[in-house]
C-alpha cells in the first residue's frame, strides 16, 4: 500500500501546492524593480504577522542566522546578557551569545517547565549591567510555548531590550510584538510561514537601534544597518533567496486569506487533537499543561517502546516522518510537528500511522482509539464523554 507522504516534524513544513507553484518560474534581477516590489510586499505583510510599525528586515539565512544577528546586532565582548532558557534552544540562544564573548547569566528551567516572570524579575534585578535579554517564545525540543507577554513585560519594565526568538511561533502562535514591548522578533520562512527554509525575518524596534549603534561586536553579513540601507532602495545587501521570497510572498497571501485569527485558532485546535490523539495511545505528553505548543507536540512513549524503532516504522511503511527528541531528551520522546499548511485529516493519517506502527512493534493493539480521540476532539466532544 502506497501512502501519501507526511513531514511532521516542527520544520521545515510541507509546502502547499500553490507556494510550490509560485517557485516554478525562471530567476529575476535582485537588484531591479520586480524583486523590490516582492521585498515590499513581503516587509508589508510581515509586519502585519508580527504586529508592528518598526523595521522588518529580510535576512537570507535560517532562523538561527537571524538570532546571530540579534546577537552581532546588540553585544558586545564583556556585555552581561541574561537568557531564559528551558530547552535545546534556548540554550543554543544562550551558546550564540556567549561565542559573541558575552558574559552569559542563566536562568534555567527544567525542560517541559515554562519560564516564571517572578524569577525573571528577580535575576534582572540581580544583574542591573545586563541589558539584553534572550526569551524564546516556542521551545520546539519540549513542545512548550513560553509566557512571552508577561516575560516581555518584566524585562521591558525592567528596562532591557527584549529579545525573542520566534522562529517557530510567529505566524502560527498570535504575538504582538510592539504592544507586548518585544524589541526585537526572529522567525524563519521554514515554518508557520509555509514557504523552504532560507529566508529570517527579524523585527527591530527604535531602542534596539539605540543599542545597536552602540554595539561593538563583529559583523558584515548579518549588520542590520546595512540591511535596512538596501531595504529603502527595494534591495538587500547581498544576493538573497530568490525562490524562497516567491515562496514566502505566496504563503504571507496565503495566511492573509484564511485570517490570521483562523490561522492561529486552527493550530489550536490541531494541537488539542494530536494531544488527544497520542494520550490516547499511551504516550505521556512532556509539556506542562497550559503551555502546551500549538506548533509541535512532545511526548513521552509507552513502557516498552524504542522510539527509534517507532520512528523508522512510521517513515518506511506509512510515509510518516515526526521527530525524536533533542540533546539530553535524544532516543527518549517523540515530537510531532503540526505548524504551517496542516489540517485535520494531516493529524487524523499522523496519529491511525502511529497506532498502526505499535501493533507491528508489540507495543500496543490497533483498535481505533488513536483516531476516535482526535475526531472526538476536532468534534469538541468532552474527554469524559469518549
């Protein structure tokens, strides 16, 4: 039996038919009149995503490329930066500053605990010099999503300059970036934006200019001021994504069209199934509850599984491919991505491949109840009534 293929893991994200369509055309000049009004229409319709009237800017890298430019952008060697971290990417924010030379606070959290704004308050009240901070708003490797309005809130009363990586959020979880205070914002087009990996969108506020300008870190390809120089002439600095701004102008159309508050209530509801879906089958989710992400689901496997085992099944018999776990959470969790063009029927394949794959291994029966806890969820049917 022959089965439709299935990327679910949290990026990059299967590619609607129409973004893939809006590729298939030959190369223009970067430096002339048709690529500056995709630029503009990109910028615009970013920042209507991000919900902001500062500079959006268009970096051709991966989203980490534009966190490294957060940092390039804003430190210097010596500097105290504090980041909050509870997961691997948290602390990879963490790793980028301090290969800066920056002196690096941590506040950590167990992995699946969200960051508190309480003890925020009171590591930036402990480290006065630090005017920078790091949050990660969706931590991919635990499946949590952070409470990024309050945290914002104490480390812009506290009078730092906000930092978020928002790579795989933004555009699929609802953020407000100027009215949350958030001085800086990174997402990447491999996610909820619907479009191949390659192009970072990094939102830059006035007071993160003001410290940008004060900044004395290395940098060339990642110097946002020159980024926005060639941004007003409908150009960037160096040769961009080509395809991948085609792409990403299709998928911002695309997100305009649904609604971003239908966009943003559809992950919601995509979420709550998967979650249905895997609890049902025995799987322990790993994020504490009320912080679950609406992007990529994390949980435990039942008593007996090898998730590698599990993983390989789902790619060779039914097309399904989810993620393992990250760093010290490798061999232990599944991760199941549902981020960007996915529907109920998506979860519905995901979650029937799943339950199908524990009986070939032993682990469990293939009875349905996988597939009934997601309709029943999609449905809006009480757990008690299942």
């Amino acid at each position: 039996m022959t089965f439709q293929s299935q990327l679910r893991i949290p990026g990059p994200t299967p590619l609607p038919e129409r973004v893939i369509r809006s590729m298939n055309r030959q190369m223009i000049d970067h430096r002339g009149p048709e690529f500056a009004g995709i630029l503009a229409e990109i910028t615009a319709g970013a920042k209507r995503v991000f919900k902001t009237k500062n500079d959006v800017l268009l970096l051709t890298s991966s989203g980490t490329g534009g966190l490294e430019s957060a940092v390039a952008n804003l430190v210097s060697p010596g500097d105290q930066v504090v980041a909050a971290l509870c997961g691997n990417f948290g602390e990879r924010f963490a790793a980028l500053a301090a290969a800066y030379g920056a002196d690096v606070v941590r506040l950590e959290f167990e992995w699946g605990q969200p960051v508190d704004p309480d003890d925020l308050r009171v590591i930036l009240d402990r480290h006065p010099n630090a005017r920078v901070v790091l949050l990660t708003h969706n931590e991919t490797s635990t499946g949590l999503t952070n409470p990024l309005r309050e945290l914002a809130r104490v480390a812009r009363n506290a009078e730092r300059v906000v930092v978020v990586d928002g790579v795989s959020s933004i555009s699929s979880i609802d953020i407000e970036t100027d009215a949350w205070g958030i001085d800086v914002a990174v997402s990447g087009s491999q996610k909820g934006w619907m479009a191949p990996p390659g192009l970072a969108l990094v939102s830059v506020s006035e007071r993160a200019w003001a410290q940008q300008a004060k900044a004395r870190s290395p940098r060339f390809y990642f110097d946002w001021k020159e980024a926005r120089t060639w941004a007003e002439k409908g150009m960037t600095p160096f040769t961009p994504a080509i395809p991948v701004a085609f792409a990403l102008r299709e998928g911002l159309r695309m997100l305009e069209e649904e609604g971003l508050g239908n966009v943003y209530g559809r992950h919601a509801r995509l979420a709550r199934a998967t979650q249905a879906g895997l609890q049902a089958l025995g799987f322990q989710l790993y994020a504490q509850d009320g912080y679950r992400s609406h992007t990529v689901t994390s949980a435990l496997p039942p008593t007996g599984l090898d998730v590698g085992a599990l993983r390989k099944l789902l790619d060779t018999n039914y097309g399904v491919v989810i993620a393992g776990g990250q760093g010290k959470m490798t061999g232990k969790m599944i991760r199941v991505g549902h981020l960007g063009a996915v529907a109920e029927g998506d979860v519905v394949q995901v979650i029937w491949a799943i339950e199908q794959a524990l009986e070939e291994l032993d682990v469990a029966p293939a009875d349905g109840r996988g597939v009934a806890a997601v309709t029943a969820s999609v449905q809006g049917v009480p757990a008690a009534a299942r």
